[in-house]
C-alpha cells in the first residue's frame, strides 16, 4: 500500500476513534455512577468506532477531503459501534438482568428470554432486517444519482429513525407504557438531520 492509500485509513481510523470516544464519554456519563466506571467497557466504544469507521472506508471510499465526508464517516461510525454494541448487550451478553428495571437483554413482554438459542435467533433475525434496510437505502441512494433529492433524504432518515424506533418501543413500553411522542421523537430526529445532511 502507498501513502496515499494510507493515509484515508489513517484517517477514518481517527473519525472512528473520535466517535467512538464520544459514545464512551456519553455511557459513562450516563451509566457509571449506577454501574461502576469500567475501563474495559470504556474502551469498547473507542476501538470498535474506530474499526468500523476503517472497515466503512474501506468499503465505500468516503470521499475525506471536505468536511462533509468526514461529517457522514462520523455518523456511520457512530452508528455502526452502536448498532454493534447493542446487538452484543441485547441478544448475545449473558448478564444477570435483576438489577435492570428495564432488561438490557433481549425480552418478550418485559421478561428477559432465557433461552440462548432463541436470542441468537432473534439477534440474526434483527441484523437481516436492519440489513434489508440499509440495502434498501442503498439502493435508493444509487437510484437518486450523485445529488440526493429532499425525499431520498427523508425517507434514509425515516427509515434508520423508524428501526431505532421500533427497538427501544420493544425494549422499553412493557415497563414504561407506550409513549407516542417518546416513539416518534427518533424517527423525527433522523429525518431532520438526513435532510441537514444532504
């Protein structure tokens, strides 16, 4: 490899890192003082950004020369170690979940799902449909050619805003009760910054 090659990994190495490092900055914040700071966890955050900002440059050669590449790398790194990360904790991570009010684990009706087989299949099945979407973003990106439209824009953000939507809903309404602004307020937030963005 030539240092031009490089020299974008190297780049979208630190975007990541940087993401990372504020996904870790916002769980400890928000976690530690009921969980404990935990190093190991910490770093988690950080190494994974930044592995998925190198993996995601690797693949669809992020154009880093203007701010606005390295803005949308930011955001799929960000999204990409949060996507990974909650999949590990939901439907992998054996925890004890009675210290939760509400289950970090994968649950049906608010009652963690003991049965590893059945989270694994859950999980796949999760990651096929979050896969299908991203598909069908693609594709549509490559259908609204090199300028995306407004609605090519709001339909990225509804579509992401929507799956996060629907995911904290499962996780959090048989505790809480079903909150409509609460559901709404994800797919709200995308759509505005995807049309932002574009």
């Amino acid at each position: 490899m030539t240092m031009s090659h490089l020299l974008p990994i190297a780049l979208a190495a630190a975007v990541g890192l940087f993401s990372g490092l504020h996904a870790a900055i916002w769980g400890m914040y928000k976690d530690a003082v009921h969980e404990g700071f935990g190093v190991a966890r910490f770093l988690r955050s950080v190494l994974i950004g930044a592995g998925a900002a190198v993996a995601i440059q690797a693949a669809l050669e992020v154009s880093l020369a203007a701010p606005a590449g390295i803005v949308v790398l930011f955001g799929l790194a960000y999204a990409a170690e949060r996507g990974i990360v909650e999949v590990w904790k939901t439907f992998v991570r054996e925890e004890d979940q009675s210290k939760y009010f509400i289950p970090m684990q994968f649950s049906f009706r608010g009652q963690p799902v003991a049965s590893r087989a059945a989270r694994w299949l859950a999980g796949a099945t999760y990651v096929t449909v979050v896969a299908i979407a991203l598909s069908a973003i693609a594709r549509l990106d490559s259908i609204a050619g090199p300028r995306p439209t407004l609605l090519s824009a709001t339909l990225v953000g509804l579509t992401v805003g929507m799956v996060v939507a629907i995911g904290g809903c499962w996780k959090d309404a048989p505790k809480e009760g079903f909150d409509f602004l609460k559901f709404f307020r994800s797919p709200i937030m995308t759509v505005l910054y995807a049309t932002l963005l574009s």
